[in-house]
C-alpha cells in the first residue's frame, strides 16, 4: 500500500513544500528513511511508532519504506513527525487514502501521541499553498498569519485520527476571537533629560535610516537614547510585517498576540554573541541571525568596542547589501537584513569620567580604539557625543517633545524621500544623488576641503549627501538639491567621532 501525505520543512527562513510518500510492502519488518534527512527526522520514526502504539492503533509488521520528495533537497526538524504517522497509518488502511486528500500535516510527536510545536510555522504554513493544515494548539496564532485553507487545530493522535475516519468531527480547538494588536509601547523620548544634539541625531536617524554611533561616558544616557529610536519608527506596512513574521517565526521568536509582527522589531545582543548569532548561519541547521531578525527595525549593539573585532567585521557586508549571505559547502542563502544600526560606547576603557580624568596610558586606548576597525566606523553616517546632562537638566526635570511629536515629523520626511524616490535617503544610489541631492557652490567647497585632508573617504562623502538630503526633508526644504547648511551639520555629525576621543587616537 502506498500513501502520500503533503507537509513541509524549514530552510534557513523559508518554507519548502515536502510530499512524505509511505509504502508499506510485504518483507521482513523494518523502517527505511531516504530523501536526506537529518538526525532529527531519523528519531521521527521512534516518535511517530511510539505515537501510534500509544493512542491504540497497529504498527505494521511490514516493510516500510518513508519518502521525503523531493529527494535531493536536505530536510531538518521534527515537523514530519505527525505527516510520517498519518503517512503509516494510510499505508495500512487504518485511515482511508482519500480522507487525507487535500490536507497537510505539521507538528512533532510525543511519544504518548501528543502533539507539539515546532519552530518555523508561519514560512512552513505559506508553503503549504491553498491546501487546509493540521497543526498543533499551539501554533494556532502562528498558522493562521498565513494559511490561505482551513486550519485545523489538534491536540492528540486520537483525535486526528477519528476526525480523519470521520468517528467524531473536528476538534473545536479554533481561536474564534483573534487578539486585538496591541498599543504602541515604547519608551517615550519624552523622558530624556536635555541632550537636544543627539536628540535631533536620533530624529535624523529615524527619518532616513541613517547608522548612528553614540560615544560617550557611562551614565550619559546612550542606551536611553537608543532603546527609545523604534519608537520614532511607523508601524511596518502589511508586506513588510509579513516578511518580519516569518523571520521570527524561522529564528524561534515568539510572535504577537496577533500573530503578525507591525511593528519594527528591536534586538539588542549580548557583546558576547558569536558571528553565527549575529549574522545567522549554522552547520546542520541555517537559522536568521539577529541582523535578519531585526530586518526592518533597529539593531542596537550596547558596549561596541566589546565585541569581539572579528564579529563586527562580519556587519560589514550587511550593511552594505541590507541583506546577509550565507555559504556552506552544499547551501548558498541570502537573509533579508534591511536594519538600522545603533551602537554604543564608551571613549575609554575606563569610560573618561569627568573631563581630563581618563586614566588610561597610551597603549590601552590604543588597543581599546582598534577594536573597532575604520571599515566599519565609515559606515556610520551619524557619530554622535553624548556627554553627561546638565544638573538643571537633571532636576529641573522639564519633559522634552514626546516620541509622538518626532514621529510625526519622522513620518512626513520618510513619505516625502518614498514618494520622490521610492526609497529612503540612507539607500539611495550613487547615481540618484545629483538628482536629489545637489551640491551648491559653498556645500561643494566644504566637501573638497574634507576630501582634500583627508577626512573623507569617496564611501564617507556619499553619506555626508545623503544625510543631507535627510535633514533637508526634515526641514521642509523641497527642492531637488541640498545647501551649505545641510552639509555642514552632517559634517558636524559625522567628524563627532574624532572629537570624543582622547585626543590623537581616532581619527
């Protein structure tokens, strides 16, 4: 007998179609697994042959001969748990061929014939097509982002296998009330005492999607800052929010109450995370990493100069690509990673403290500054000093403009650079920029003065323009070109760097 049961699997963040063909023949009883899975599929067969003993339902003491078409691509998880079962069963006429036709099965198998969850159900669910999906309870929210069928909720072998022999109907597991989205929750700008230059950074930031470094002390409010940047950000659009769904979904982040994720997502790793963590990848298994997971949102790397060198170099190519490429021997993938990077960092070790009581010699902040390597600090377009409020900023406690007033000005800058050139100012193309961003007589001169000594490379020089052309939207200037008055704050913000460090070691 022979049974064909449709499914899927997750490959780094997408969902492949999987037809699990089952034959069970006449010969000496055995289970054979072809169509390359890994080792967690191989254990699927104790799973699956446990499940059905302990719901009361034959094993057959026959050859059994398991599929997974097509047959060249690699497979891994223990979503096939449940379609090898249902797969068996058909096989041996416990459940009638033609009553699975049209329905797909994902979920791993207790070995008392529960069903579980597994990771990547939103891109698993999309791959499935317009077919109805059995999934278990508990990826009910994540099932029903994407299904374009029914989705049938199912707590137990038993009862699958009853609906499916048509001895008891359909489980009523079904989430009748969808959550409501939940209110925007971030933290409000609004709690920010003074700080109005990395304030309007933040602005500046939000608006074009330009990469921000904030240097300064400890306790001068750089994590404060950027923690409040998602915030300043619109809600995703719905082909945006989808694509970001099922990034989580693939990387194991739990979604929502609604299931779909519509707002930018934030990630903040630990300075310890590796560059597989960081970037994605893997060896058996290619999972996003947490560029990709906060594709569309902000990427905040707290205490930069801590990670490792190597592992910051590995952001290099992201930032440039706004997407993440992974290579192994026999996988070739490109993860979305479209982010806007905010980093942090003291400008010593010892993190200066007052003005002039940095205790640091000469070869720890020598060995503290070439941790970040000048590749990846010419990528940041703002480099902003944060210095320690003011006392009276600090008691007079007189709450700035709140992340609902920047956003709004945030949102009219970011529909003026989308409707003029269908993109923000951060990714424009070089040739575009005499289109948007012209250079007038005094900003000219201001940029030759910069390249002449020095102080700006040719990839330097294309962001000075383009965070130009950012502040200009955000002042309301409409005209195609940018003046000296744009350049220069951007200068300003970009030669920021320089400046916060002790002097000499950065340049």
């Amino acid at each position: 007998m022979f049974a064909s049961v449709p499914s899927a699997v997750l490959f780094c963040a997408e969902g492949h179609l999987i037809h699990v063909e089952v034959q069970v023949a006449a010969g000496l009883p055995g289970f054979s697994l072809v169509g390359l899975p890994d080792m967690s599929i191989r254990e699927s067969r104790d799973r699956a042959r446990a499940a059905v003993t302990s719901s009361g339902y034959p094993w057959p003491k026959h050859k059994i001969t398991v599929n997974l078409a097509p047959s060249g691509d690699r497979k891994a998880g223990s979503g096939l748990d449940l379609a090898i079962a249902i797969g068996v069963l058909a096989a041996s006429d416990v459940i009638a061929p033609e009553a699975i036709e049209g329905i797909a099965f994902i979920g791993e198998l207790g070995l008392d014939g529960s069903l579980r969850p597994v990771v990547g159900v939103v891109p698993m669910v999309g791959a499935i097509g317009e077919r109805d999906v059995v999934v278990p309870i508990a990826s009910a929210t994540e099932a029903h982002v994407v299904a374009l069928g029914r989705v049938r909720l199912v707590a137990n072998l038993v009862e699958l296998v009853e609906a499916l022999r048509r001895e008891a109907p359909w489980p009523d597991h079904d989430v009748a009330d969808r959550p409501a989205p939940i209110l925007r929750t971030f933290p409000d700008l609004a709690d920010v005492q003074g700080q109005p230059i990395a304030r309007h950074a933040l602005e500046i930031a939000a608006a074009g999607g330009h990469h921000t470094l904030f240097i300064g002390p400890p306790g001068s409010g750089k994590t404060m800052l950027a923690t409040r940047l998602p915030g300043l950000l619109p809600p995703l659009e719905r082909s945006k929010a989808l694509e970001v769904t099922m990034l989580h979904s693939a990387a194991g982040i739990a979604l929502p109450p609604g299931g779909l994720v519509s707002e930018p997502p934030f990630r903040a790793p630990h300075h310890t995370s590796s560059q597989v963590s960081l970037v994605g990848g893997g060896s058996q298994v290619i999972r996003p990493g947490e560029v990709s997971i906060a594709h569309c949102g902000v990427l905040f790397l707290d205490e930069l100069a801590e990670f490792a060198p190597s592992v910051l170099d590995g952001l290099r190519q992201p930032l440039e690509l706004r997407s993440a490429r992974v290579d192994r021997v026999d996988i070739r993938k490109l993860l979305p990673a479209d982010f806007l990077l905010v980093a942090a960092m003291n400008p010593c070790p010892c993190g200066g403290g007052a003005p002039g009581a940095c205790m640091c010699g000469d070869a720890v902040l020598h060995r503290y500054a070439r941790r970040v390597s000048g590749p990846l600090l010419d990528r940041f377009d703002l480099r902003v000093a944060v210095h320690r409020p003011a006392v009276d900023d600090l008691l007079v406690n007189e709450p700035g403009e709140s992340s609902a007033v920047v956003a709004a000005r945030v949102l009219v800058a970011r529909r003026l650079a989308t409707e003029r050139q269908g993109c923000l100012n951060s990714a424009l193309e070089v040739r575009h920029l005499d289109d948007v961003a012209r250079l007038d007589t005094g900003s000219t001169a201001l940029l030759r003065h910069e390249l002449e000594h020095d102080r700006l490379s040719g990839r330097g020089y294309h962001r000075i323009r383009r965070v130009a052309r950012t502040i200009a939207d955000l002042r309301g200037h409409l005209e195609p070109g940018v003046d000296e008055q744009d350049v220069a704050m951007a200068l300003r913000f970009r030669a920021t760097f320089a400046r916060s460090m002790p002097t000499g070691r950065v340049a």
